[in-house]
C-alpha cells in the first residue's frame, strides 16, 4: 500500500493535469512506444495515444465526466487500470491498438472492454520469452504462470507459427491474423526511400547475429529471476558464445568476409553496448576478439544496420534472433544453432537452416552446403514454407495489411 501510494504521489508532482475531456476518437495507439512501429500504418489516421506506462506518465486527463467515469469503474481493477478503461469509454474508439503485444495492461484493458471496441496487438519480437515463461513455470521456477495474465482479441502475428505454438501454450488469442514483421516492413521501407542507405555497397559473405544472456525479464514480471535462472544452467551461455567462436573460426579458415551486427546503439544505449562488447571480450580469445572486432557493425539510429547487413549476406547465422526469421521470409539463406541444450531455443522450421548439439566439423560441413547452393536448392531442403515463420510480400507489405485490419474495423483516413 505504501508502495502505491509512492507511486501516486510521483505521478502527481511530476505530471501536467489536464482539465478537460478528451475529444472522441475512432483510434486509440495503446503505449507511446508503440508509435515507433506504427507511425508508416497510421499515416493520414488521426489517432489518440494513450499512454500506459506509469513511469512515463507525464499529463492526466480529469474532469467531472471522467472522475464520473472512474467513479462507475472503481471495481474493475487497480485505479490506473479503471482511469484508462475510463478514458477508452470517453473517447470511444472503434479500435486500441498495440505493438506491445505482451502488455499485461493492455490484456486487462482488453477482458474489461473488448464488447465495447476491438482490441489489435501486433507482435514486435519472437516472443521467446513465452517460451521461457512456460518453462520455468513447469521447472517450478516461477511461482505463477505469467501466461495466464495474457488476452488478446486480435493478433497481427508474424506467421503461422505463432498460432500453432501459442494455441499449445494455452495463451488466450480470439484470432490471428499472420502479417508478418512491420519492423521488417518498416525498415525495408526507409531503406528504399533514403537514397544515402541505397547508394552504399555493402556485400558480406557470413553474418552473425550474436546472442547473449541479459537480463530479459518482462517490465510487469515482480518475480526478476529469469536470468539467473538461466544462468543456474551452465549449458546455456556457452550453448551462445560457441556458436560465435564457430562461425569466427569458419570465417577465418574460408577467408570469408564476416559481419557482426551490434544490437546496441553506443550513443543511446551505452551501457547495454558494453554488455555486448563484454560478451565477446570475456569468451573469446585475444586473436578471435581482434578478429570479430574488425567485423562489428556499429548500430546507427535510423540506418537500420542489423536488417541491412542480413539482406546483403549470403548466410545468416543465429540462435533464436528473429532476425533469422526475417532473413528466411526474405529468401535468404540461414542456419540457426542451438547449442544451449534448451529446446525452446529451437527454430521452428527444420532441414539443412538448422542444427543442434553439434561439432564444429558437422558445422563447418553444413556451413560449407549452405554456402555453395543455390537458394532454390536449399528451399527444397527444408521442411516449411519459408512464410511460415514471417509472411512477406514485397507488394503488399505489413504496412498495408495493417492499414487493411484498421479499414475492416471501421477506422477512416484523413484526408
């Protein structure tokens, strides 16, 4: 109680109060972050951004219609749950949308009003961390099944796969609805349109994808123990940094052009950057980091560099990235390693793109058929349709397909 009494109290000092009432809306953006992946699907489209995260909460609506509102609302849930359900019945929208699709508020929000307007998520990552959630939850390592807190009326998914596997883990999803990756659809978006990216000529024969444990625990999750829970599995960074000193090693062997994307933006995220930095330092040697640190590609904000260094490569090479999956909907060509001794690090499609608990020679022979076939033979060799895992269209893209489910629900540009 006195916890939440802080909060408010944070909330008060900090924020602008507004005393008026929203004007109604025919779209609510649930989360401002979620205007990063939304804003080439909502232009032209007026809409209401709602956020949700009580950290970043800067200004509050209040009037009598909404304290009105909250008032009536007072028992479905904490009182920031019932101020936006209480905002979201005053604007009245025909559609709240997210790319936030593991929000446990949006899920809340949803259950309480989804007679009253439809709910869109759009998946914005792998959602490895389900799998994780799942895991532990059977392992008896987390106390609570954190997936039972998800709902969602409507899913815009990457591909197929998510219903396949999200219907085995129970989570509560009325329809899906596979789009593929607008994060993919928006940075091959940019990338066309920014002729300063288009002019540069960039080839690489081999691409990593790095991975490396952090600390991935959901921002709602009060239980923050995933890492360490992982890190009590001595498999599981080796099962990561393995894959790297391979690949280096392949690279070095073949003389095969090499590229490293980095995640982390130095300028805006430094702290992270040398985390991932540290990664290599602490399990390579002194010869193999000199070697990959040559390969870094240094993330630049607006430049895109892990989507374009995965299209200009012949090969990409990961673990459970979704940049895997990005490349393969592209038709490129991958091979996804999984040496963490976990089966939720698998990739969903099998064949000649996947290995796991392997040598370095079975990975310098599958390496080597990846390299020298051609794309249309190594189709052939694997078990799924490459949509499977990211619906792409490259004439009809994500962009549209959202624009296309606003249009169903009744949400109208403005021209």
């Amino acid at each position: 109680m006195k916890k939440k009494i802080i909060i408010i109290l944070k909330i008060i000092l900090r924020s602008k109060f507004i005393f008026k009432t929203p004007s109604q809306n025919e779209l609510i953006v649930f989360d401002k972050m979620s205007i990063y992946d939304l804003s080439l699907s909502l232009d032209k489209i007026n809409f209401f951004t709602l956020e949700t995260r009580i950290e970043s909460i800067k200004q509050v609506y209040l009037s009598y219609k909404i304290l009105k509102k909250i008032f009536k609302n007072f028992s479905k849930g904490n009182l920031f749950t019932v101020y936006l359900v209480s905002l979201i019945e005053i604007i009245k929208p025909k559609v709240v949308i997210t790319s936030i699709d593991n929000s446990f508020k949006f899920s809340q929000v949803a259950k309480i009003l989804e007679k009253k307007t439809n709910f869109i998520a759009i998946q914005n990552a792998t959602r490895i961390d389900y799998l994780e959630w799942d895991y532990y939850y059977k392992k008896k390592k987390l106390k609570k099944n954190y997936l039972e807190n998800l709902y969602i009326p409507n899913l815009l998914c990457h591909g197929e796969y998510e219903k396949e596997v999200f219907t085995k883990l129970n989570i509560k999803i009325k329809n899906f609805y596979p789009i593929g990756n607008l994060r993919l659809a928006n940075a091959i978006f940019n990338i066309k349109k920014d002729k300063s990216i288009l002019n540069e000529k960039i080839s690489y024969d081999i691409c990593l994808i790095a991975e490396y444990t952090v600390p991935r625990t959901h921002r709602v999750l009060k239980e923050s123990i995933l890492h360490s829970i992982v890190m009590q599995n001595s498999d599981v960074e080796p099962g990561y940094y393995n894959v790297a000193k391979y690949t280096i090693k392949f690279c070095k062997k073949h003389n095969l052009k090499l590229a490293i994307p980095l995640k982390r933006d130095v300028k805006n995220n430094h702290e992270m950057h040398k985390v991932e930095i540290d990664f290599f330092k602490k399990n390579l040697s002194k010869d193999d980091y000199d070697y990959a640190e040559k390969c870094f590609i240094e993330k630049k904000e607006k430049k895109f560099t892990s989507f374009r260094t995965i299209m200009d490569s012949k090969v990409a090479i990961g673990v459970t990235t979704s940049l895997l999956r990005d490349k393969i909907a592209l038709g490129g060509k991958i091979l996804a390693c999984n040496l963490t001794k976990l089966e939720l690090n698998d990739f969903p499609i099998s064949g000649i793109c996947k290995l796991k608990d392997f040598s370095y020679e079975e990975f310098e022979k599958r390496l080597l058929e990846i390299y020298s076939i051609s794309k249309e033979s190594y189709f052939s060799k694997i078990d799924k349709d490459r949509n499977y895992v990211g619906k792409y269209d490259e004439n009809y893209s994500s962009i549209d397909l959202v624009r296309e489910k606003l249009s169903h629900f009744g949400v109208s540009k403005n021209y």
